[in-house]
C-alpha cells in the first residue's frame, strides 16, 4: 500500500502504458482517476480497478486542450479535496523525417506530447504547492538520451518533456514538489500492435525492433507502470529531475 489514500491523475490511462499504471496505483492504494480521450476505453479500466477492490473513477480528457486538463484536474479537487500525484503519460508517435513530417503532424503531436505536460503541469503544481506538495510524473521516452531513425518528431518531444521536467522540478522544489519522468524503451502496446498489423513482415519488423534493447525483447506496460510506481511513490523521495530508463539496456549501447 505504498499510494495509501493518494488521490492521483493518470492521463493516457484508457490503454497501454497508462492502463498498467492505474491498476497498479489501485492495489497501491491510491484512488486513480483514469483520464483519457476516449470515454469507453477509460470507463474500462475504471470498471476493472473497482471490481478488484480499488478505488477510483474515469474521466474524458484532451490534453492537447488547456481548457480541458484544467477542467479535469480542478473538478478532481472539488470531489476528492486534493491531488497528491499526477501522471502525464497520454502521447503518441508518428513516422517521419522532418522534411518528410507536415507541419500540420508536428503541430498535432507537439499539441498532446509536450502541451498536454505543460497543461497537466501548469494547472497541477499550484494546487500541490497550497496543500503542501506533489508528486508528477511525467512519461518521455529513451529517445529524449539517443535518436531513431524517421522519428523525428516524437524524438523532439520526448527530449522537451525531458527538459521541462528538469527545468520544472527546480522551479518548484523549495515547495515541496517533486517532478520526475520515466523514460520507456519499446514497449507491448496498442500503438505497436496497429503497426505490426499494418506491416508487410511484422514478424521482421518486430525482430528489429527486440534488437534495440540488449535484452533483445519488447518491455510490457507492467514494467513500466512498476518504475512509474516508483517515482510516485515515497521510495523516491530523494528524486527530482531524474530520468528513469526503463528501456531494457537500450541506452546502455
């Protein structure tokens, strides 16, 4: 019960990385709200927790909208009276050079990858200041260290997440806030399984990309959600500003 009766947002909770996270987080204790764009897929994961014994609720959110990630994190104070820990976790990849990647793309992914943590942040910190400190985290990925070819849009805003946390987490230690990411490698999820589907020879396509990790293997989502617990949690107390690979040895090469 290391989340024991936190009150905690996790964006991007509907699927993948997200919904690992929030199930973890409730058998941790904590009261999860699983925010995501898509309703359904959110009320899913809600349903799940609370059948298990958890606590917790869903919530439909566009971070790439202002509007939106205040809405969702001021009417999550006005029920549950706090907000000790959030999650940005919500993003997505697109394939691309930057010659290759219309500005309309680069806009569209910048608008949920690096707006949605400003947002999620902006509207976050003050009230973790007022009621005393926080914990966020925020999830960029292994190409914020190194870069993958005709990515190159998701490799810029997994690298300004990763920079604005640092930046982030010394403006707002002194108030007791603490503000990490954790950094995936590749990773089992939805967004992998539609490209496999998608692919000509996804059984080559997989294999080459098992080889970027030494271990020579896709991370699950548990892993991941294991090391968000982590830094959520009180056994971190001594990070801020950290970026924690998770990425199967990748980095290490």
């Amino acid at each position: 019960m290391r989340l024991k009766d936190k009150i905690a947002i996790v964006t991007g909770g509907g699927s993948g990385i997200g919904h690992a996270t929030c199930l973890t987080f409730a058998r941790e204790g904590a009261y999860v709200v699983v925010a995501d764009k898509n309703p359904d897929a959110a009320r899913k994961v809600a349903d799940t927790l609370v059948a298990a014994g958890g606590k917790g609720e869903s919530v439909e959110v566009d971070v790439a909208k202002s509007a939106s990630v205040r809405a969702m994190i001021e009417g999550v104070v006005e029920r549950q009276g706090r907000l000790d820990i959030l999650v940005n976790n919500a993003g997505y990849g697109i394939a691309g050079t930057v010659v290759s990647t219309t500005e309309e793309d680069w806009d569209a992914l910048m608008a949920v990858n690096v707006n949605g943590v400003f947002f999620g942040c902006k509207y976050a910190i003050p009230i973790m200041e007022k009621q005393g400190g926080g914990v966020i985290v925020n999830t960029a990925s292994t190409v914020s260290k190194v870069g993958i070819k005709d990515r190159a849009a998701y490799c810029a805003s997994k690298g300004a997440v990763a920079a604005m946390s640092r930046a982030m987490a010394l403006d707002h230690v002194d108030a007791g806030v603490r503000i990490n990411c954790v950094a995936p490698g590749t990773i089992e999820s939805p967004y992998f399984d539609e490209i496999f589907r998608k692919s000509n020879d996804a059984a080559a396509l997989r294999k080459g990309l098992e080889a970027r990790q030494a271990m020579n293997r896709l991370g699950k989502p548990q892993e991941i959600a294991n090391g968000i617990l982590f830094l959520a949690s009180d056994e971190s107390s001594f990070c801020t500003g950290s970026v924690l690979m998770v990425d199967g040895g990748w980095t290490a090469k």
